[in-house]
C-alpha cells in the first residue's frame, strides 16, 4: 500500500485503538506482606525512608553473590504487557549488574530481559520492559551479580508493576469522514489528508500507548484538508491518532521510529 496509507471509516471498516493501560500487578514494598507472597533470597533487605517519595523499598547487598527477588506467580490474560519499576544504585567502576529475568514455567527456566550496570544511588530511575503478547502465568525476578569487592554497588528496588495493553476493534456505520495519515511509521513529521464529506468540525488528538494526549489541535472544515504534523519532538513508539467530530471519533494507529 503506497505511503502505508490507511483509510478510516468506509461503510463496514474498522478503526483500530488503544485501550487506556491496565495494572494487573503492582507492589510498593511499603509493608511486609508482600513477604508472603514473593520469593527472596536471604540477604535481601526490606530497608526505610530512602525509597522513591522516602518510602520502604528493596535493597540487595553488595556482599553477596547471586541475591535474588521474585514476584509470586501472576496469572495473565492474553495481551500485550510491560513491567515498569524504580531502581537506583551507587555507581562504579566494578562490575556488579542485575538482570531481570522472566520465567513462563514457573521458575524452571528463566530468560534474561534486561541487564543494569551503572546509575546513582541518589537518583531513582524508572525504567520499563517489555514483556510482549503474554497468556497464562509468569514470574518475574531480579537477579543480583556482585563483584564483591569493596565499595561494591548496592542495588534498591521499589515500585513494581505490569500493566496490560489491549486493541479494540470499533466498527463505523457512518460515512461521514474519511483521513489518511503518512507516511507510517513516521518519524519527524507525517501528512494528514482529510476527506471532510459533511464538513463537519473536527479536531486532532494524538494519544500515546499509555493514554495520554500528546498533541491537539482543530482542524479546517473545509471539504478537503491536507496539513503537515512536526512529530519531532515525540518519543519513539506506538500511537493512535484521532479525528473528532461532535458525532463520531476517526481514529488511525501510527508508529514513530
């Protein structure tokens, strides 16, 4: 299809969305019942007041070798998911680091999804992974590698969570606008073409993955309407795009690489 071109809402089309995020899995480590349910290593320490906003958090020491923290079993649905988390830790020049590491079958295996050296142990980082198109139960755990040598890297951890993704699929029963925007993927700017069959007022939103409104702005009327968006300034990733009229929602997904 020339320029990745999409057209939105003819007769018995489809317009696919983003659905808002959904948490499906969080922890604070602000009490201790989270003890009950997570597996973790005995060095591990559920430490105070230096967390993210001075709450208890997680905290592995640089003394130990191969320390580890694990969420208990969570049962997913089938969709699209990320892990989120808060992290810190005091840099240097040893070669502690900590994986992150997922398991579909129940601790038996264990994949590596991410590796952290580095960072600053007065600076909370947070930082996400993606976990892609999931069913069925996983584990997740924090995997800790000391040089154990001093000043060694402490490693804390706070705030995790695993939020869900979803498309829907809407169906349009009115032929009363139809957008194209391209290219697609984009990457600096695209070019929305309108086909304003009523002339109805409209306005552009573009939404990111976790449903927030990056972008607004009122489109022209007229029978016909081309314009060139600056999306340079947007992180790179997956978007909708919305048309909206006073009676109906266009909407269009778009990806910024």
């Amino acid at each position: 299809m020339n320029h990745y071109k999409f057209f939105i809402c003819c007769i018995c089309c489809f317009a696919f969305y983003f659905t808002k995020a959904q948490s499906v899995f969080s922890e604070k480590f602000d009490d201790t019942l989270f003890l009950r349910s997570w597996n973790l290593t005995s060095k591990i320490e559920h430490a105070y007041f230096l967390g993210t906003n001075n709450s208890r958090y997680v905290r592995f020491h640089p003394k130990f070798q191969n320390e580890f923290i694990q969420t208990p079993i969570i049962n997913l649905a089938t969709g699209n998911y990320k892990l989120f988390f808060d992290w810190n830790e005091s840099e240097n020049s040893n070669p502690d680091s900590v994986q992150i590491q997922l398991s579909i079958n129940a601790g038996s295996s264990w994949q590596t999804l991410k590796s952290i050296t580095g960072g600053n142990n007065r600076i909370w980082q947070k930082d996400s992974v993606d976990l892609g198109n999931k069913t069925g139960t996983i584990i997740i755990r924090w995997k800790y590698f000391s040089s154990t040598t001093f000043p060694s890297q402490y490693f804390n951890l706070d705030n995790v969570s695993i939020n869900q993704y979803t498309v829907t699929a809407l169906k349009q029963n009115k032929n009363v606008l139809n957008f194209a925007a391209f290219p697609n993927p984009a990457t600096d700017k695209f070019t929305l073409q309108l086909n304003n069959l009523l002339q109805k007022s409209a306005n552009l939103k573009i939404i990111d993955i976790n449903g927030t409104l990056v972008k607004y702005m009122s489109l022209n009327s007229s029978f016909n309407f081309t314009s060139e968006i600056d999306i340079s300034n947007f992180a790179k990733g997956a978007y909708i795009i919305s048309v909206e009229t006073d009676e109906n929602i266009f909407t269009q997904p778009l990806i910024i690489q």
